[in-house]
C-alpha cells in the first residue's frame, strides 16, 4: 500500500487502537517483577507508541504532502532524476507527454467544456536533459468552440521541498480555485503548470544552476515554457507567462521572475525566503562561485544589480511566519528601485503551512491572472 494511501492510514491508526486496547487488557496479567512480564510491558507500550507516531506521521503527510512514496520518504527514489539522452529529439511524442487525465472537483467536473480538466504529463528538458512529472490544468474556455483559436495566459505553480505536485492539486485547490474565480469573473481563464521546484531528487537545488550538476534554473527558464508551448495553446508574446510557488517554491518563484523577466512577467512568493540556504538536503550549489552565489541571494540582486522589469508579489504573516522582517526589507528595496513593480499579501496571524496559503491563494491568482497577456 502506497505511503498516501487511505488504506494504509486505517491500518495504521486501528493497529494503534488494536494495541492500546490490548494493553489495557494485558496489563493486570504483565504486573509480576520477572523479565517477562517487565519485558511485555516495555513492548508493549514501545508498540503503541510507534503505532501512534506513525498514524500522526501519515495523517500529517497526508495533509500537507510531504513526500508521495516510501521511497520518496525514505530517499531512495530514482523515477523523477536527472536524465542524459543522447538522441536528437526525446521521442515522437516531444518534450511534453500527457501521461493521464482526470477531472476538476466541483460543478460540471465531468465535462472539460463546463469544468475544465487536470492533465498528468511528464517534461524531458530538451537542452538541460531535466525530466520530471507535472499536472496541468485546461480551463473550461480551452475546449470550447468558440476559443480554438485563442491562446492562453499561463502560470506555473510550484510546492515546497520536498511536497508533492499533486498537493497543488488535492491540498492546495488551485484548479478548483482558478476555475471559480474564472467562473466568476474575477481572473481571465489561465492554464496552470504544477510541479516540485525538486526536479533532481532527493536532492534540493534551489533552482540554481549548479556547476556541473543539474541545471534547474535553465529548465525552469527555457526548457519548461519551450515544453509546454509546443503542446498547448499559450501565447508566445513576452507577458504570457507566470510563476507562483510557496516556501522554496516562492522562493524560486520570485528568483525566476527576477533572473528572467524576458520569460516570467509576474512571480508570486508565499511564505517565501529570499536565499538559497547550504544544508544536507541542498549540498554544495556554488561551488565556490562568488557570482552565483551572490545571484541567489534575492536582497543583493535588489541592491546590485539593475532593476528587474518584472511584477513580483510576496506574502507573510505578522505573526507566525519567520520570514516577515525579510519580507519588510524586500518590499523596501524593490520600491527603491522605481522599476520592479511590488504588491504584497500580509496577514495578521498565519504559519508556514497549507491553510495559511489557502487563505492567499485567490487573491495571488487574481493578482498574476491581472498581469499575464490575453492573446
């Protein structure tokens, strides 16, 4: 049973019943001082409080989508890494390959024309040999008639590290969400592009280009928008493209949109920071490049480099989040600029979690959906 299956949380949390109960009852028979007894008891408490921990495990993967697989948890997962083809070309099926479709929760799901669709595909870089799985959500607009010759504003969406693309999806509500706002008139019909900012695991890049390893910022640059481009109708003109992300997601959102303002016309930021961290999970990404190590840090390219011609958007909370006096500094200096164009999301009280980002996410859709090209 998979690591997010319903099933194997059942079994988790009626084995942690079934040996709570059975302690309570056993308990009385295990009172003797032998080493059998003292024995029973050790194991049995050790085994309810695994039980238990591994319940509260799966029910807070389950609701945050922390990791999709056991080999994902346990980092051993090969399926989504870096790939080198050397054939010209990556199939007959391109760079981009829908892989399985399903629909849009709500009203009229059943039917694109009405609700819309959710398409599963799998991207293979053409120039940083970067493969990795997505979803991507068609508006009900895409499959109307009377829309076959338009093309659409498009948005990609990143999670955190590690999450999980289809927590976009089943956690975070973004098709469902773009799809009412749309309905309602208040956002222009977009296409949306969800995937991890993880797109060599399990290591962490942080969307840079790392010196002989995986060259995240140019497959987020060049080879994802080239993909999707040629399979679905987004508009090519410069301003038909987004990007949003939450935690390093954000972080690679705004760092896109500052880096290349030539392909990303807007970047949303939720929660985000504003530097690529060294940790375990990341290794070594600079290499000892000053230059490149300098670039990531968001703050130094506001103050030395020229000003990105660009619309970036970030959030925090006052109280709960770890980012806001970041937050403060980056809103200042993109308005000292008097180029960079910068809006902001503050709440009163929020965390560094999925409710907090439910509560931002229509107004950051809104907002990208007001600055993309209608072509």
């Amino acid at each position: 049973m998979g690591l997010t299956s319903n099933k194997t949380l059942v079994l988790a949390v009626l084995s942690a019943v079934l040996l709570f109960v059975g302690t309570v009852w056993l308990w009385p028979r295990l009172a003797r001082r032998d080493w059998r007894a003292v024995g029973g008891r050790v194991g049995l408490l050790l085994a309810t409080q695994l039980a238990l921990f591994v319940s509260v495990g799966l029910a807070a993967n389950q609701a945050f989508g922390f990791y999709a697989s056991w080999a994902d948890l346990l980092g051993r997962e090969t399926g989504q890494g870096v790939v080198v083809d050397h054939t010209e070309g990556l199939g007959s099926g391109g760079p981009l390959q829908v892989v399985d479709t399903q629909r849009v929760n709500g009203p009229g799901g059943l039917r694109p024309q009405a609700g819309g669709q959710i398409q599963k595909v799998a991207i293979a870089g053409r120039t940083t040999r970067i493969a990795t799985p997505a979803y991507v959500y068609l508006p009900p607009e895409y499959f109307r008639p009377e829309y076959r010759t338009r093309t659409f504003p498009a948005a990609v969406v990143l999670t955190g590290y590690p999450g999980t693309a289809k927590a976009l999806v089943d956690k975070l509500h973004y098709p469902r969400t773009a799809r009412k706002l749309a309905k309602n008139g208040r956002m222009q019909p977009m296409i949306l592009v969800m995937l991890r900012p993880t797109v060599a695991p399990p290591r962490d890049t942080e969307c840079v280009d790392v010196p002989g390893g995986p060259q995240t910022e140019s497959f987020f640059a060049t080879d994802l928008p080239d993909a999707v481009t040629g399979h679905y109708r987004v508009g090519e003109k410069p301003g038909s493209w987004g990007i949003i992300g939450d935690s390093t997601g954000g972080y690679c959102a705004l760092k896109l949109a500052m880096h290349h303002p030539e392909v990303y016309a807007a970047g949303a930021g939720l929660s985000a920071y504003y530097d690529a961290p060294s940790d375990p999970t990341t290794g070594d990404l600079f290499h000892g490049d000053k230059e490149l190590r300098d670039r990531a840090n968001l703050l130094w390219c506001l103050e030395h480099l020229p000003a990105p011609d660009t619309s970036l958007l970030v959030t925090s909370s006052k109280v709960g989040e770890a980012n806001y006096k970041d937050t403060l500094k980056f809103i200042e200096r993109a308005k000292d600029t008097g180029r960079t164009r910068i809006s902001s999301v503050i709440l009163e009280s929020g965390g560094h979690n999925f409710n907090t980002w439910r509560r931002e996410i229509p107004a950051t859709l809104q907002w990208i959906g007001g600055r993309l090209g209608d072509h």
